[in-house]
C-alpha cells in the first residue's frame, strides 16, 4: 500500500507481531517478522499507533489523541507509512 493511500476512516491495529518500545523523543517499532525498525518522531504520533485498537477508525484516534485537523493528512502519512511496511494492519 502506497504510503498516500492510508484511509483514515477505517479501524486499523498494530501487526500481532510488532512490538513497540516508547522512547523520549516517541518510538522505536519492530516488526519480527520483517526485522524491520521503525521511529516514531513524536509522542503524538504514538499515542495515535497505541490507540489504533480496531474498534475506532483511525480519524476517531487522531481527534481523541489531540491532533488539530489541519494535521490529519500528515498524520495519514506517518500511519500509512507503517502500513505500508506492514506494521499496521486493516482490522477485521
């Protein structure tokens, strides 16, 4: 999925297999099965991957996380930029 392409108005999760470890400046995130790393930049950033529970859409997380909308669609980026590499799922 190209990094664009992340549709904020659907319920995403964290891969089963992604372990994520927060850090002062946001993140570190592992996939363990691609062994790739990933850095969230800002706190922000996490609390929107952390609350990405497949219940609310991915819009839902980044209002109840604070994020203005003006910022949505960069926000859309950096998340579709971990699902792109498989780091977040579509949730069933």
């Amino acid at each position: 999925m190209p990094a664009d392409a992340f549709d904020l108005d659907l319920p995403w999760r964290v891969h089963p297999r992604v372990s994520i470890r927060p850090e002062p400046f946001g993140a570190l995130v592992y996939h363990f099965e691609t062994r790739k790393l990933s850095f969230l930049k800002e706190r922000t950033l996490l609390s929107v991957v952390e609350g990405l529970d497949g219940v609310r859409t991915a819009r839902d997380v980044c209002r109840a996380a604070g994020v203005p909308e003006e910022q949505e669609a960069r926000y859309g980026r950096a998340l579709g930029s971990l699902a792109a590499s498989r780091m977040l799922v579509a949730a069933a």
